[in-house]
C-alpha cells in the first residue's frame, strides 16, 4: 500500500474555539468480481469502484495573546526567530543612500509577520522597506524573510540604526525582544544644509548704460521672429471645414452617379417596354394592313400590362379582361378574336377601314386608363 501524507498549516486569528470540519478523499479503486487466495488470476475481470476517504473532525482551543508585558515593538509575529542585520556598502557619503537587510529566520506566521522597527539616531533619514520570503519546509510555516531598508545619512555617523523585533513565543508563553546591535559604517562629507532662502544682496545702482546687442555663439544659426499660434480648435476653424468639403463633395457626386446608374439599370426594360409601345402606336396610327393593325393592338393590350407591374407579378390578359368594365371587355374581346381569325384563319386580310381604325384606338386608350 501507499500513504499518501497532506500538511498544511493553520493561523488562529481570534480566540475561541475553532472546529475543523473532516477532510475528504476519493480514490478510484479497482477491485476482482471475487476474492481468492493465493495468486490472483490474470483472466479474471475486474470491478472500478469509488471509494471516499474521511477523517475524524478536530478543534482546537485558541488563546488570546497576554497583554501584560507587550512590548511596544511587537507587531504579531508569533513562534521562534531569531534576527541578523548587514549594512552595504559601509563606506559612503552624506546624501549617498546604503542598503540595510534585517534577516529573520526561525519557525512562526511568516505571512502575518510585519518589517521590524530600526531605532532611528539622529543623522539617519529611513524609508519603508520591501520584503522577501523564503520557504525552508513545504508549508511554510520554516522560513526565512529578508526586509531590505534603504537608509539615507544626513551627515557624518559612524554606525548604523539599531533593529529591534519581538515576537511571542507560544511555548514559554512570553513575548521575546531581539536586538541587532548597531553596525560600524564611515560617512564622509559635511552635512546638508538646510533649504533656507538666501538673503538677498543690496548692490548700489549702476549708471544707465546703452543696451549692446548679444553677439552670437554660433554665427550660422540666425534668429528667426517667432510665429503666431493660434489656439482655437481644428473643428472651429473655416480652413479645416473649406478642406474637408472638397472631398465631401466628391463623395456625395459620386453616390449620386452611382444612384443614377442604378436607377437606370433597374429601368431599362420599361423604357425599352416604352419605346416598344411608340413603335406600336406609330403602327397603328400610320399602317394599311389590316393584320399588321390588328397584330399591334393586340401587343400593346400585353405590353401595357407589362408596363404597368414593371415586370412583377405579371398577369394575364384574360385575368386582366376580368377587372375592366363590361363594355371594354366585350371590345377588346371582339379584337382579339378578329385579330385570331386574321392571323390564323386567313379571314381580314382586306384593307383597314379608318371607322375600324378609331375603334381600335379608342379601346386601347381606355384600356390604358383602367389597367
């Protein structure tokens, strides 16, 4: 078998009493139909079953932290540390800012721990420090944190600040103080002077002497008069609009010329359906051939239908006949069926009479006024 260990840790926060509910764990496992003894049979079949793992819940009593003798350093860090500090480099200048790493190692609440504080002397300037953990176990709880300060002298010291940490250790119960004793460092330089406006000189006045012109440093380099800028914005200007309306104005011509083109493409066979029915009148009005007449009247009865749905929907012209009054109907009826016998019986092939001739034009001109 294998043992499959999970540690973790825990950091009470408040006193009192803290259940842990049980952890669980499943394991797929597989498993004979039947139990033998002995050596098992490579052609046996087996079973996967699901099976889940508990443990046993837990709680635990959490103290709260004594407040008699809390040091005023103490910013809860609880467990067993102990602490080192190293200044780089040691040698420097006044206003020339040094490093200082405070390293505290041990086993506690690393990730509740706060930097410790340096026991600042006079001539010192210090800034908040940035931090760094090391994991010296697989939970954390061994560690070793590194704060890095960086630290400023004002003028000539010859150590370094002091550190102090405390902690509370959870086995003695007490709060431990750890000092690092102060480093030896070498500052050189006289101190900063402290940013003071300087007394202005009196200087007895001058006679009034003639402006002189400013000779020039480089003789190829001549200065130009400064130009006027104006500060109104782009869209506010006349100039920018004038510009902008010349492609404007190409853009819209061009939609135009398109639309003209679109609409003349959409309306080419009416037209041609229109210049069809001139060519059918022109027939009609100027022809001598009966069958010719008739032929064109008949053809204008279609082409008019045409015209009129523009090529959808067409009906037809018996559906037509239908919508026009009675009267019409029987005449134009009657010239289709003369225009049958002419073309297909060989009946009307005498000349048109001009009495015939105004028949047929009068039908068509009130077939165009009712379809």
């Amino acid at each position: 078998y294998r043992v499959l260990v999970y540690r973790t840790a825990l950091t009470g926060v408040k006193p009192g009493t803290l259940n842990l509910a049980a952890a669980t764990q499943q394991f797929l496992i597989s498993a004979p139909f039947s139990a033998r003894s002995g050596v098992g049979d490579p052609l046996e079949d087996y079973q996967q079953q699901v099976v889940e793992i508990k443990t046993n819940g837990a709680s635990l009593q959490i103290k709260p932290l004594p407040i008699a003798g809390r040091p005023a350093s103490f910013k809860g860090a609880i467990g067993d540390f102990t602490i080192s500090a190293t200044v780089q480099p040691t040698t420097t200048r006044v206003g020339d800012p040094i490093t200082m790493k405070v390293e505290v190692r041990g086993l506690g609440n690393f990730d509740r721990m706060e930097a410790p504080s340096l026991q600042t002397k006079e001539g010192w300037k210090t800034y908040t420090p940035s931090s760094e953990t090391q994991a010296l176990d697989d939970i954390g709880l061994s560690a070793t944190k590194t704060f890095s300060y960086a630290i400023l002298p004002e003028k000539a010291v010859t150590e370094s600040p002091a550190v102090e940490f405390s902690y509370f250790d959870p086995n003695a119960e007490r709060y431990v103080v750890l000092k690092s004793e102060a480093i030896k460092v070498e500052v050189q330089g006289d101190a900063h002077p402290r940013d003071t406006l300087p007394a202005p000189v009196l200087t007895p006045p001058e006679e009034a002497r003639p402006a002189q012109k400013p000779e020039l440093d480089v003789l190829d380099i001549l200065p130009q008069p400064s130009e006027q800028v104006s500060f109104i914005p782009l869209i506010a200007q006349p100039a920018f609009w004038i510009a902008q309306a010349f492609p404007l104005s190409a853009l819209v011509f061009a939609g135009l010329a398109l639309w003209v083109q679109q609409a003349r493409t959409a309306s080419l066979p009416v037209r041609k359906w229109l210049q069809q029915k001139r060519l059918l009148w022109h027939k009609i009005n100027a022809s001598q051939s009966r069958p010719e007449v008739l032929d064109a009247a008949v053809r204008l009865l279609e082409l008019q239908l045409l015209i009129r749905s523009r090529g959808d929907k067409v009906r037809s012209l018996d559906e037509a006949l239908h919508a026009v009054p009675e009267d019409l109907r029987t005449a134009l009826n009657a010239l289709i069926e003369t225009r049958g016998l002419s073309a297909y019986g060989g009946m009307g092939s005498e000349k048109l009479s001009d009495e015939e001739r105004h028949q047929i034009r009068q039908s068509l001109r009130q077939w165009e006024v009712n379809t």
